[in-house]
C-alpha cells in the first residue's frame, strides 16, 4: 500500500464518523431549538392572553392548537393529573406527553387575579414526533463517549500502521554506521511504498560512501606501505652522507640534518597513516606509547615549519618547561605539525600564533584573515581522526577573528 493513498482513505474515515456524530448532535440541539421556541411562543401567547383579558375581561377563544384556562380547575382531568405531580412555576413550561399527542403548558398570571392561568399548544404524532427529551449536556455525553473511544482507536492504528514502520526505518538507518548495519531492510516490515523506496536510497547511498571510504583506505594503506622502502633507502643514505660529511663539509651537513628530519617525518606519517586505517583491535600494527616532552616536539615541528616558510610569524607559548604527555610520538608529531601548519597558512604575514598546553589539554589559535573563510584546512581531517582513534577530544571554535583547536588528552 501507498502511504499516499493510505492517508486519504484514513481522513474519509475520520471524516465519516465525524459526520455521524455531527449529524446527531444536530439532531439532538434542533430538538432542543423547537424547544426553545415552543417556549418563547407559549410566552407571547400569554403575553397576548394578558392584554385580551384587561380588554375584554375574558381569554381568547380556543383552538385545535392553541387553548387558554383561567386556573387549574379548567383544566382537562388528563392534564390536571399529569401536573399535580409537578412543582409549578411562573413563566417555566411544562411538557406533558400522551399516547395521541404531546402538550406543552405554561403557566402565568393574569392582571388583577391570584390564581394560575394556563397556555397550552398541542402536538398531535402529525405534527410533531414530540419533544425527544435530550438536553445539551447528553449531546455533549454521546461526543464524549463516541468521540473519545473512536479516536482512539484511529490514533492507535495510525502508530501501528504509519508510526511503527517509521520508528523501524529509524533503528535500521542508525544501524548502518555501524559495521553490523549492512543488511537490507526486510520491504514488508516497512509496510508502504515510500518508504521501502527511501530505505533503498538509504542503503545505496550508504554502500557507495561504504564503498568510496573503502578505496580511500586502501589507498593510503597502500601508499604508506610503499613509501616505506624509499624512505628505509633514503635513510640509509642520509647516514653514510651522514659519515662522509661530518668532518669536511659543515653546511652540506646542516643541510642534510634538515633533510634527515624531513625523512623522518615523513616515516612517522607513514606509521602514522598505516595505524591510523587499521581496525581498531587490530594487532597488526602496534604503536609504542611513552612519556613525550610537547616542548621538544613542538620546537622540532615550529622550526621545520618556518624554515618552509616565507612568513615572519611569531609563535607565542604559553607552556611549563618541563611538561609532558603520555601517548604515541608519532601521532603526538602529526597533531602538532598540522595544527601549526594550518595555523601559519591561514594567518597574515606577521600574524601571532598562540599555542597553550598543559597535562590536559593542547591548544592553537591563529587569527582568522579577510583573503579566506576556511580556517584549518585538510590537515585538520587528520588531527580529528588521531584523535578519535586515541580516545581523545577535538573541539573546534572560530568566531569572526579567531579560530581555536583544542585537543583534550583523556587518559
């Protein structure tokens, strides 16, 4: 069935029912109009009985509908029966029903006498099939006791037929990110057209960000493992040029120390990726964890940093001397060169980069410049999934002037 047709024959339902019970509260209140309106008749009759009598010292002459008593004794043995058992009052009329015909009485004084007078107007079964005797407050009982139970019973199977599938497509669709939530949705258990289409385009939109984020693995699973040799080869070389070059050539040896610590940061990037794809019980690929001094690596990094650089930028720290935390040198490394790579791309020629750390937590601001709204670049994809595969929290805030990491070191 088609959630579009399901609805509509739903509010035909509901419309249908409300029509019956509106038809019967129509019933009931036009009975009570009629009435009302035997009453404000019965009144202006005794109203034009009144002045007839002070004219002509008498009351109008009677007919097949309308009759006029001058005091109870006048009245008829049937209706004097019915009304001895009721409480009289002025102006308050009174139905009096029979097996032939129904009477509406009303009783009222008449100028200068004591005694009750009496206007009555007959119903015979032709005329009227009488007064039903409903009053206001039993129309509003049969709403209530119709309407309540009814809605109800359409609410309760709107959720099981509507609300029930939803709730279904929303455990199933949080499901998929997880590596368990791989399976198609069962089509019946969703009940409806429309949503059997959408949980397909869930799940093929799914398999493709599966499939794309899969490549992507595989990629740099594959390009850190490679790059491995020539970084070994590279290594090995830099040490013998190393040997050769220590006595003789003292600037040839500065230079190679920086392109030492280019390869090196390139091996530790490498191990970095590497661990960073592998399943997270993965025992394939283990880092070490120690106790590494952040003022060391992040001199190491800054230093690297500016000499790449043509920027005149000032790196302003506010960190113990000796402070240090526990984790992996490597990710430690890439964490910090990213955030102040960024933080120096993204900053004007002689801007101030503000770096705060303690045990717990590492932090780098940088003001923001007119020339780009983007802040850390693609750099700040890496720090965030260190992070989260370290079990620590990455914050990101950034205002008009500012942007802020900070890196929360959760032990």
């Amino acid at each position: 069935m088609r959630l579009s047709r399901f609805i509509p024959v739903c509010f035909i339902i509901i419309l249908v029912l409300w029509s019956v019970l509106t038809s019967y509260a129509i019933s009931a209140l036009y009975s009570e109009g009629l009435d009302d309106s035997s009453h404000f008749y019965l009144w202006k009759d005794a109203q034009f009985a009144s002045q007839y009598y002070q004219q002509h010292q008498q009351l109008p002459k009677n007919d097949d509908f309308r009759a006029y008593y001058q005091n109870i004794q006048q009245l008829p043995n049937a209706y004097r029966t019915q009304i001895q058992s009721q409480s009289l009052s002025i102006h308050q009329p009174i139905l009096l029903t029979f097996s032939h015909e129904s009477v509406y009485l009303l009783p009222f004084y008449l100028p200068q006498q004591q005694n009750m007078a009496f206007v009555l107007h007959r119903f015979t079964a032709a005329d009227d099939e009488g007064y039903t005797g409903s009053k206001f407050s039993s129309v509003l009982w049969w709403f209530i006791i119709l309407g309540i139970p009814c809605g109800s019973l359409m609410a309760y199977y709107l959720y099981r037929t509507i609300a029930a599938p939803l709730a279904e497509l929303s455990v199933w669709s949080q499901g998929l990110s997880t590596q368990d939530g791989l399976q198609a949705i069962n089509p019946n258990a969703l009940k409806f057209m429309e949503l059997q289409e959408l949980a397909q385009l869930l799940y093929q939109a799914f398999m493709l960000v599966k499939e794309s984020n899969q490549r992507e693995k595989q990629f740099l699973q594959t390009l850190s493992h490679e790059l491995r040799t020539p970084l070994a080869t590279t290594q090995a070389t830099l040490d013998v040029l190393e040997r050769q070059l220590a006595q003789s050539h003292q600037p040839l040896y500065d230079k190679l120390q920086r392109i030492r610590r280019a390869n090196s940061t390139m091996q530790e990037l490498s191990t970095a990726l590497l661990w960073l794809w592998h399943q997270p019980n993965s025992t394939l690929l283990m880092l070490e964890s120690s106790e590494v001094d952040l003022n060391t690596v992040i001199d190491e990094c800054w230093q690297e940093l500016q000499h790449l650089s043509n920027k005149t930028q000032h790196l302003e720290k506010q960190i113990l001397p000796t402070i240090s935390v526990h984790g992996s040198l490597p990710l430690l490394k890439v964490i910090i060169y990213n955030l102040l790579k960024n933080a120096q791309q993204y900053s004007h020629q002689q801007a101030v980069i503000k770096l705060q750390a303690d045990n717990q937590h590492l932090s780098v601001i940088n003001a923001k410049t007119q020339e780009t709204e983007q802040g850390f670049g693609i750099g700040l994809n890496l720090v965030q999934h260190i992070s989260q595969r370290m079990n620590w929290q990455c914050v990101i805030e950034q205002d008009t002037v500012e942007f802020h990491v900070i890196i929360i070191f959760k032990s």
